[in-house]
C-alpha cells in the first residue's frame, strides 16, 4: 500500500501539470486568435472606407478641381473647385496647432518638473480630463458666445448698427476658429506631451543635475530635446483633431464656402483680413456638397474627401520627419 501510494502521488501531480499547461497553451492561442483577428477587422474597415473613397473620388480630383474656387451655391450642378476649402483646412489646422503648442508644452513641463502630488495637481488633472470630454459643439457654442464681444472685435470683422456703432463683433472667422479648435486639442496634446517627458530617462536628468546645469536648463536642454519624438506625436494628434472636426467650424468659422473678404484673398496685403473674415474647410464643404447638405453632388463629396485623406496623410508624414530630423540631431550632439 506504501509503494503504490508512493507511485500514484507523482502521477496525480504530472496530471496537473500537464491540465495546467494546456490550460495556458489554450488561453494563449485564444489570445492570439483574438488579437489577430481584432487587427484584420480593423485594417478591413480601414481598407474599405480608403478603397471607397478612392473609388468614388478619383475622377473628380484633378489639377481644375484643386485650384478653382467653389461654385456660390452647392445646389449647381457643377460645385466647383476646392480651392478656398483646402486653404481654410491648412491655415486653420496651422493656427490652432500655434496656438495650442506653446500653451501644451507649458502645461506638460509644469505637470512634469514643477508640481507635486497634492490637490492643486489633481484638480489639474481633473480639468485636463473634463475638458476632453467636452462635445465639440459645446466648445464652437462657448466661443460664439465670447468672441461676439464687441472688445474682442479685432479677431473678426465688427456688426454696426443703423448709426454705425458697432455693437458686436461678428465672432466667426479664421481666428476665432483657431482659438476655439487650440481649446478643443489642448487636453489630448497636454497628456501625449506629458507622457512623452515622463519617458525621459532619469539618469540623463539626474546627470544634468550632477553637473552643476539649473532646472529650467535641464528640462531646455535634455528634456525637451530627448522627448521631440513624443512631443511631435502630441501635434499630429492635435492636427488630426482640427482637421477633421466640423462643429467648430460651423459655428466659429461660419457656412460661407467662398472667402468673403477682400479680393483677391490670397493677396499678402489681404491676408490679415482674410483671416478675420470667415470661410470653410473641406469638411465643412464636402458637408455642403453631400445630400445632407444643400448639395447632392456624392461624386464630389467623395473627391473632396479623398483630397482630405491624402492631406491628413502628407500633414502627419511631414511633421513625423520634422520629429524624425529633430530627433537625430539630438542623438548626435548627444
């Protein structure tokens, strides 16, 4: 009876071993399983909605469709040009990606190097995090509201009445847009920056510090340097957001798919004014052209889409190199 206990307690173990084993061998290819086919769901619908768009749209984009300005009424039977929009999308996502940048790396670099983890900090944090959920539409309602004051007149074009007093700004224009889209990207810029910051490595910190360098010259010197990968991945994230955002631009930018500004727009001396006056971008105009819109023009709509992809695609790769160059400079001087 002893022996064959003896004999019998290896063999019950082995069995659990062995269960076990296959147990995490299963869950492991299920995992995997899973995994691959998430991924191939994901680039499906990707390559769907791409080949769609270049499908629908390829005929229309040509060198007239790009520079020519859009027909006065997308009801037409010809929309026109995208001219005025695909201008409206760069000067746009340029300027609020100016004017959010500064203000995300601030923020980012105080969260970093200059706080503690007490109250202020998290009510910080919990103001980052609230202002991301904010809808789009609240924020284009918020700056309507503020820039219609007749002392922020300078940032749009002034509403006089019978007597030519102003009374109130206009509040909608390129200006007023690019603020209102730098309020929309400042939390998503602010955590990306705040991450990629936090991924420097401390003995590079801590060297600079070994070596007699101050606060504000480490973070100057080797933070920000280490770190321009990730704080380019921020303003992509930024430019993306602008680019394909439509509620702001409704509401602070305005529904006039043509400048109305001074002629010809892209004068320099005009450019000032331009930009104080208000316009459209490309989703705002393939909003005008597709049947959700005044327009049934699908054809069209899908053109200016594609146009807008392909910009999406051109804006992240360019700045991804700039980040690219940057961040090789730093790895040779370093």
């Amino acid at each position: 009876m002893q022996t064959e206990t003896k004999t019998r307690v290896p063999e019950m173990h082995i069995g659990g071993r062995l269960t076990r084993h296959r147990s995490r061998a299963f869950s492991s290819r299920a995992g995997t399983a899973y995994c691959v086919v998430a991924l191939l769901m994901v680039v499906s619908v990707c390559l769907f909605i791409i080949v769609n768009v270049v499908s629908e749209g390829a005929g229309v984009v040509s060198m007239d469709f790009l520079l020519s300005p859009p027909n006065a009424s997308a009801m037409n039977a010809e929309a026109g040009g995208i001219i005025t929009p695909l201008f409206g999308t760069v000067a746009l996502t340029a300027l609020g990606t100016l004017v959010a940048f500064p203000f995300s790396l601030a923020t980012a670099i105080f969260l970093c190097f200059y706080t503690k983890k007490n109250w202020f900090t998290s009510a910080i944090r919990y103001s980052i995090d609230i202002l991301s959920g904010v809808p789009t539409v609240v924020i284009g309602l918020f700056s309507l509201a503020i820039f219609t004051n007749p002392a922020l007149v300078f940032l749009s074009t002034p509403v006089e009445n019978m007597d030519g007093v102003v009374v109130k700004a206009f509040g909608r224009s390129f200006l007023v847009a690019s603020i209102a889209m730098a309020i929309m990207v400042l939390p998503f810029i602010i955590k990306s920056m705040e991450e990629a910051l936090r991924s420097v490595p401390i003995p590079y910190i801590e060297g600079s510090y070994a070596l007699g360098a101050s606060k504000w010259r480490t973070i100057n010197k080797i933070a920000i340097k280490s770190s321009i990968p990730g704080l380019v991945t921020g303003v992509v994230l930024g430019m993306g957001r602008i680019v394909g955002d439509t509620a702001i631009v409704w509401l602070a930018l305005g529904g006039s798919i043509r400048m109305p500004g001074p002629r010809p727009w892209y004068w320099p001396p005009n450019w000032l004014a331009t930009l104080r006056n208000s316009g459209a971008t490309l989703t705002s105009y393939i909003y005008y052209t597709s049947p959700a819109g005044e327009g049934n023009n699908f054809t069209v709509a899908f053109g200016a889409s594609l146009v807008l992809m392909a910009l999406i695609i051109v804006l992240n790769a360019v700045t991804a190199l700039i980040g690219y160059l940057a961040g090789r400079n730093t790895r040779e001087e370093v």
